[in-house]
C-alpha cells in the first residue's frame, strides 16, 4: 500500500473530526449512533402499530354506534320490521 494513500485518509479523517467538533455538535461514537438509530426504528414500528390499534378502534365505535342508533330507531307504521 502506498503510503501517500495512507497520510491522505488520515488527514480525511483528521478534517472530518475537526469540522465535526468546529460545527459546536458532540460526536459520539458509531456505536452509540446504531444503538440509536436501532432504537428510532422499533419506536417508529410500534408507533405504526398504535396507529392502526387506534384505526380499528374507531371503525369499532363508528360501526357500534351506527348499529347503536339504528336499533333504537323507532317503528313507523307501516314498517313491516
């Protein structure tokens, strides 16, 4: 391996910690960052699956409530119910 490759990715490297650091963010290690984007992943999941849980629900309320008024709706005359 050529060792101007070498100094090149290093000094890659040197500019982007710097730049990192100089834009006044914390850098914390990759580690930390796949923990966290794990963790983003499996709360966005279950925030999908609480929003169709509340979905059906609704349908359900909707549904019973639309069943709820018609059972109680009174018989005309003439109504062969």
């Amino acid at each position: 391996m050529n060792a101007n490759r070498v100094f090149a990715w290093r000094k890659l490297y040197q500019d982007a910690s710097l730049s990192a650091v100089s834009a006044g963010e914390q850098v914390v290690p990759a580690s930390d960052l796949a923990e966290a984007m794990k963790q983003i992943r499996e709360l966005r999941r279950l925030l999908g699956k609480k929003t169709m849980e509340v979905e059906i629900l609704r349908e359900a309320v909707e549904y019973g409530r639309a069943k709820k008024l018609i059972a109680r709706s009174p018989l005309l005359p003439g109504d062969d119910r």
